[in-house]
C-alpha cells in the first residue's frame, strides 16, 4: 500500500488508541494535581467532546505524519522504509519534544512530572505511528 492518506488514517487511530492508554492508564498517578477537578456529571459532559477533539487532531496529525514521512523517507538511515524506518522518522521528530519538555522542566520544576510524562507519551505516540505508516507505505 503506497497510499499516504489511507497510512496516516491507520496512523491517527493507533495515535488515539496509544494517546488514550498513556494518558488514561499509564499517567493516572500523580496527575491529579495537573487536572479540574469535576463532578461526575461535569465529568460526563467533557468527556464527549474532549475524546472528539483528541480523535480529530490524532488523525490530522496521522495524515501529516504519513505525508512528511513520505516526502522524507529516502533521507532516512534505514534504507528501504518498513517499521524501522517509520520508527526513526517518528524518533527523529521527538527529538524537539525532548529538549523542550526537558528544558522547560529546568525552570518549571512544579510541572516536571507533567513534562517527563508529556516527553514520554510523544515518543510513544511517534514510534507507533511510525511503526505504522513504514509497514503501510513499503
């Protein structure tokens, strides 16, 4: 499959699958201090919209990532594509995200358990969807 839209569409639901488990399963303790504190009815009527906007901004930027990653694949260490070559491009655009939450963490140290698992959760999210689109686009 040589299509970057029908990759980066499988892209942005694995982004929302790996963004709703980091962030709902994995980062649970000790980030209550970072959320609203709502009542289960105020609860009710945020999730909904809130799971809308993650789905639409997770596919958005699967098809980016899909489209940059094709236009970019041949400057690539791993020569060929595959699910290596998805995996360093996806490691390749962390990196920014590395130094800025790590740098913003040096002088934000309240929120530094937000910027680690913000760091973490971007490099999970690139990685699978690198995993991803390089099998999809060979």
């Amino acid at each position: 499959m040589h299509s970057w839209i029908v990759a980066g569409l499988f892209a942005g639901v694995v982004i929302f699958v790996v963004d709703y488990v980091m962030w709902g399963k994995v980062f649970t303790k000790g980030m209550d201090a970072y959320a609203e504190q709502l009542s289960p009815e105020q609860m009710k009527a945020f999730m909904g919209p809130a799971l809308a906007k993650s789905a639409v901004l997770s596919l958005l930027f699967g098809l980016v990532f899909a489209y940059v990653y094709g236009r970019l694949r041949t400057a690539l260490w791993v020569e060929g594509g595959g699910a290596l070559a998805g995996m360093e491009f996806g490691t390749v655009l962390w990196v920014p995200v590395l130094f800025a939450t790590v740098g913003g963490s040096v002088w934000y140290t309240r929120v530094r358990a937000l910027h680690r698992a913000t760091m973490w959760a971007w490099l999970a999210r690139l990685n699978a969807a690198g995993l991803v689109v390089g099998l999809l686009m060979r």
